[in-house]
C-alpha cells in the first residue's frame, strides 16, 4: 500500500486544523457582537416608543391648553357684552355661546386628565418594576415596567459591550490576518498535490468535510476512532500503525496513526 497518499492528506487536515485553531481564537465573538446588535435594537426601539409617546402627549396637552385658553378668553368677552345686552334675548344668546365654550372647557379638561391618568400609569408601572429590579425578579418585568432610566443606562451599557467586543475581534482578525493568509495559501498548495498524488482520498475528504465535520481525518486514540469514540478493529491496528488508514465504520472519517499527525506538523513548520 502506498503510504504516500495517506499523509498528503494528513497535512492537508493538519493545515485545515492550524487554521481552524487560529479562528477559534475568536471565541464567538462574531456570533456575541450579533447577539449585543439584536439587544441593542431591541432597547433602542423601546425608548424610542417611549419618546414618541410623551412627544404626542406634550403635543395635544399644549393644543388642550391652548383651546382652554382661547375658550376662557372667548367667554370673558360674551360676559363683557352681556352686561350691554339691551335685552334679554339677547342676553340669552350669549349665555348659550358661553355655555357651549364651558362644555369645550369640561372636554378639553377630561382629555388632559386621560393623559395624566395614561402618564400615572406609566410610572406606576415603573414603579413596580423597579421594586422588582430590587428583589432581582427580573423574569416578571414586562416591557412597560422597565424605568426608563435603566433602559436608558441599558442602552448604554450594551452600546458599550458591542464596541468592545468589536474592537477584540478586529485586533484578533488583525493580529491573525498574515499568519491565515500564508496558512490559507499553504493550503492551497497542499490541495493541488494531493489532487495530483491522490485525487480519491481528496474527493473523500471534501465530501466529508462538505457535511457537519469539522475534521476528515482523526487520530486513532485509545483504539477508537477519536472523531466519534467508535473503536476500530482489533485486526486493523496494524495497519494503522504500519502508517495506513482505516475508514470509521460509524462516522466514515478517515482514521491515522497520530505519528502521521506528528510527521505532517514537523513537515508544515
Ligand atoms: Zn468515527
């Protein structure tokens, strides 16, 4: 059997190892700063709500205020000129207009009481929700009862966390980018000899690879096959380490000797 083919492709899985060892150097990072961003949207659409909110009611209790005052002034004006009615049909009239800016008043003034009710409301939510920040029941807070000074410090925070994380990574990336590069090219490299030298095993090996695992060729470990802890036939070890392969029977990886491993890293630094 020619040994030759099998460890073209155990340094093809150790390049791939090298480089996959480099990027988890990341540790979730990509995956965290997605998960802040989401957070962060989330908290940034509440205030934002809560803001519109209190812009429309700061909107409609100055125009309220507004038609009190127009009405005030309008009825201070009918009972100017009631006091020169010259008789009482007159007078009358005047009464109805002043009576109909009194009901304009009483309407106006339920209406500023809505929004000082709604605003009561508001805070006495928060109110609750502070007090249950305080007894740390945090799974009982809905939405409305979160205060909006913590929304407010929330944002903050989380702003804060992603713009760090962000700048972790970016130095990971950064740090990590030229030894990638060179790994990435040794790759390359290393794929065409083995398309050249052994094409099946590659083929293998991609298809492997094309599924969930993460590595197609695994060190033969304890008798087992190290990527799924399946144990390999007594009457292969042999083979395996006389520097041949044996396909798993449960996860079809390619299992090696771990002197292979050993060969293929002293050959690649
Ligand atoms: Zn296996």
């Amino acid at each position: 059997m020619d040994h030759t083919k099998i460890n073209l492709i155990v340094r093809l899985q150790h390049i791939d190892n090298l480089i996959e060892s480099i990027m988890s150097l990341q540790k979730g990072l990509p995956e965290e700063i997605a998960a802040l961003d989401e957070d962060l949207a989330f908290t940034s659409r509440q205030i934002e709500a809560r803001k519109k909110i209190a812009d429309e009611h700061l909107k409609l209790r100055e125009r309220l205020n507004g038609t009190i005052n127009d009405c005030k002034e309008k009825i201070r004006s009918f009972k100017e000129k009631q006091t020169l009615a010259r008789n009482n049909k007159e007078y009358d009239a005047l009464s109805k207009q002043i009576e109909y800016e009194e009901k304009e008043i009483a309407q106006a003034e339920i209406q500023l009481q809505d929004i000082a009710h709604a605003e009561h409301h508001a805070q006495e939510l928060q109110k609750k929700g502070r007090e249950l920040i305080a007894e740390n029941r945090y799974d009982e807070i809905s939405e409305e009862m979160m205060p909006d000074d913590v929304l407010q410090q929330q944002l903050e925070d989380l702003t804060r966390q992603a713009a760090m994380k962000r700048e972790e990574l970016e130095s990971i990336v950064v740090e990590t980018a030229e030894e990638i590069a060179q790994l990435r090219q040794t790759l390359e490299s290393q794929r065409s000899e083995v398309a050249r030298e052994a094409k099946r095993l590659l083929d293998k090996y991609d298809h492997l690879k094309s599924g969930t695992l993460q590595n197609a060729v695994v060190k033969l470990d304890r008798h087992a096959c190290s990527g799924c802890n399946t144990r390999v036939p007594t009457n292969r070890h042999t083979l395996i380490v006389q520097g041949g392969f044996y396909v798993c029977e449960s996860c079809g990886r390619i299992v090696v000797h771990e002197r292979l491993f050993e060969e293929a890293a002293a050959g690649t630094r």
